[in-house]
C-alpha cells in the first residue's frame, strides 16, 4: 500500500480531527463499523493503488463531514428543531424507474428533495450556504467518475444538481449498503446485517433537517419530502419510526431484469478499485442483497395498511409517467395544479430516456441463471410481477 495512504481507523480519525481542528462526533458510533470496514478493506478487497486512494479520500472526507456536522448542530440548535413534513419514499429495486419518479416529483416546488451534491457534500463552507462551492465540487467529481468509468453513464442518470440517492447523507454512520457495493468486503457485509440501523435512520433525519435548514435559508419551502434509495426497502419499519406519516411509492420489475443490471453497476465499481474484481461474486452478493431486501419488504408489508403503498410497473413509469404520477398525488392528498402539472411535464421534455447509452449485460457473465432466480425471487414475483411480463433487458 502506498505509504501516504493509511486505511486504519486510528490515523484516519486523527487525520480528520487534524484537518478540521474539531475533535467532537455526535450520532451513532463510528469507531466500530470504522474499524469493521477498513479491516475488510485491507483484508478482502484485493484494492488496487486507485483503490486504496479512492477508500481513503472517502473515509476522511465521512469523517469530516461528521464531526463539521456536529459542530454546526452545537452552534445551531435551531437546525434540529426544523420540522420534517411528511416524504414519500420511493423504494425499489435498481433499474426499475425509481430516479425518475423522484426526479418528475422534485420538479414540483412543493416537494422538498436532496440533490446529489447536497447528499455528497451536506455541510456548507461558513461562506457558501447557496451551495456554489459545493456543486461545483460535485459537478467535477460525477466528471472525474464518468471519465473514470464511463460504463456507468448506462445505468445511471448522473446529474450532480438533480435528486439522488438519500443512502449519500446514510452513508455518513457508516451503517448503510454503499460500502459493500464498491468493494468486496464480506465480512463487513455480514457484520452489517445483524446490525440495528435504526440509530442510521434517526440519523438521516438530522441530515434532512440540515438540508432543509439550508434550504429556508435560500428562501426555499417545501410542503412535503421525496426520499428514494434502494437500500429503504428492507428499512421500512426504521423509517415509519422516523415519519410515521410517510408513504411509500414501491416500484416493480422482474428481478430477472433488475439483478444483473444492477450487478453490473456494481461490479463496475468493484473493478475501478480491484483488479481482482469477480462477477461471480458480485451476481451472489447482489442477488442475496435483493432478496433479503424483498423479502424483508414483503414480511413488513403484511402488517401495514395498504393505503400507505403506491405500487408502481415500471412500463407504466416509461408508457405513461403522467398517470403514475396522478395516482401518486391521489394517495397522498396533494392536489396536482396546473403549476406543478406544468413543471413535471417540463422535466419529461428536457429529460429524454433515449439520450442515455445502452446497457450491455447477460444473466450468464454473473454466474446467475433464470431458474435459480425464479426459485428464489418466487415469492416476490409472485405478489409483484405480472405473469407474462416482458424481461427485455434495456
């Protein structure tokens, strides 16, 4: 490992209080999932010098981030006394149209959303509340990670100013799956499933009200919150404990559509930090992560009134979006006026799907097959996925 790159706990902890001259971390503990995650970085992950780089710099900058957090709630309480309105949380698997409907909702004025540079990089500079600094930042690392590995324009609309994935301000406890989807860490992975996350999700409203605190400091207001990250569906119980008044928009497509599309996002990060990386395994671990996920979902959804789901085909998100997007403002109460109307159907014709490049994969470079995923997604497909739906993979 290059000398100027440590992926012990200790050093990097230090490195982080050095940098930011703070010493205090509040929320949950770091130091455990801390040194859990670097062991199996050293361990497990087979990092190449890219790799060890890229581990590194994240690390100290989740660090960073944690203790200038923390600093910023002891000199602003006001910050946590922000009142969350109620989200609608998308959940889904990849692949499956939920990063338009979060985006077709964001386009609302109505709807408050994180976007991937206020995810990435939540804490402002004490001279950049407008955020400037901080998109321009994210703009240049979503460039540097296309350029990088420019396969992953396929699969994912990356847009530094858009709304993405919440997982960003989870990954901050060090308590959420990003981890285990940029490098081969199974023992990092298997700790983290026995783990109570509840405390990561208490901690993901702290960050939401800082956004939202930033927000109305820009004069924006909002009247509810969209959420969305794959990682929600197995955490349904952790967020009704947060917002107990959310509703949840679960998107469908056969898995043996979404799992090795999905996997081959994920092996593409594993290969930009490992030049061992394995197909094979990333097919088992992100087809076991799935299906413990759905399963999850399925079991917590028995004991749930049905009127807090808004089940969506993923066809009728690409056919139609206009009409999903009515039934989701029907479900929630929220009148769609004109105005709104207007700036949805105004994203749709300035975002084509057409425009994205084509996404290559196959079943078999995985090690997956279609019986093995029947049989284990069959209880999913069974409640979820039409019987003659088309797999056809985009």
């Amino acid at each position: 490992m290059n000398h100027h790159v440590t992926l012990e706990s200790e050093p990097l902890l230090a490195a982080a209080r050095e940098a930011t001259g703070l010493s205090r971390l509040d929320g949950p503990d770091l130091m455990e999932p801390l040194t859990r995650l670097t062991a199996a970085l050293r361990s497990e992950a087979h990092l190449n010098a890219a790799g060890q780089q890229m581990w590194a710099e994240r690390l100290h900058g989740i660090l960073v981030t944690r203790l200038r957090a923390c600093d910023w709630f002891e000199r602003h309480p006001e910050i946590l006394e922000e009142q969350l309105p109620p989200p609608v949380v998308i959940l889904g698997l990849g692949r499956t149209g939920t990063t338009l409907l979060q985006r077709l909702l964001a386009a609302d004025e109505r709807f408050y959303s994180a976007a991937w540079w206020e995810c990435r990089f939540p804490v402002p500079a004490p001279d950049d509340m407008a955020g400037d600094q901080r998109k321009a930042l994210a703009q240049a690392e979503v460039a540097a990670i296309l350029a990088y590995r420019p396969e992953l324009a396929a699969i994912h609309p990356w847009d530094a100013l858009a709304a993405d994935e919440d997982i960003l301000l989870l990954d901050q406890t060090l308590l959420s799956t990003t981890a285990e989807c940029m490098a081969f860490i199974p023992s990092y992975r298997d700790w983290l499933i026995q783990q109570d996350l509840s405390p990561a999700y208490r901690y993901l409203e702290r960050f939401l009200k800082f956004i939202q605190w930033q927000k109305r400091q820009r004069g924006i207001q909002g009247s509810r919150w969209v959420l969305k990250t794959p990682m929600h569906l197995g955490y349904i119980d952790h967020l009704l404990s947060v917002w107990p008044e959310a509703t949840f928009v679960q998107t469908h497509r056969d898995p043996l559509a979404t799992i090795p599309s999905f996997t081959s996002f994920v092996y593409s990060l594993w290969a930009g930090v490992s030049d061992t990386a394995s197909p094979q395994e990333a097919g088992q671990q992100i087809s076991g992560y799935f299906e413990r996920m759905l399963n999850r979902c399925l079991t917590l959804r028995e004991h749930l009134a049905p009127e807090k789901f808004v089940d969506v085909d993923f066809r009728d998100t690409v056919s139609q979006p206009m009409q999903v997007i009515e039934r989701i403002y029907k479900a929630i109460d929220l009148p769609l006026n004109a105005l709104a109307r207007a700036q949805i159907m105004g994203y749709l014709a300035t975002h084509p799907r057409e425009g994205r490049p084509t996404h290559q994969y196959t079943l078999e470079q995985f090690g997956l097959t279609s019986l093995d995923l029947e049989h284990r997604f069959a209880r999913y497909r069974a409640r979820h996925v039409a019987a003659f739906q088309d797999i056809s993979l985009e």
